[in-house]
C-alpha cells in the first residue's frame, strides 16, 4: 500500500551508516532487512489478525528506531 511503500522510503534515509553500506553493497539482502524490521515491529491487533500479513498496523517510530541502530 502507499503508506508502506512511503515508509520503507523513510527507512532508507534514516538508517544507520552500516545499513547504508548495507544497501549500496547487496540492495536484496538490505530489502529483506527492511522487511524484517517492518514486520516486526508492528503493533500486534486482534482485529487485523488474519485480515492483514502482519496481523498488525505499521509503527513508524519503531521500525525507524530499529534501522538507525542496525
């Protein structure tokens, strides 16, 4: 969705300076890390269980707080 695809965008220009090396070195292995991070720092809701991959909403504060310390 646009909101996700906005934030991993974010992600990208707030990560760490390993991650930045990162990403120019293996741009795959740094696109499954950003998922990664997506993914689990989500908040957790019963209501999007089963309704949504995550079973969650996304946490922008979180997944930013997760790649500024990768």
């Amino acid at each position: 969705t646009p909101h996700v695809a906005g934030a991993i965008g974010f992600l990208y220009s707030v990560g760490s300076a390993r991650f930045n090396e990162l990403s120019k070195a293996d741009p795959a292995k740094a696109a499954l890390e950003v998922k990664s991070i997506l993914m689990s720092s989500i908040d957790a809701l019963d209501s999007l269980r089963d309704k949504t991959v995550s079973g969650g909403r996304l946490n922008l504060k979180k997944a930013a707080e997760a790649i500024s310390r990768y």
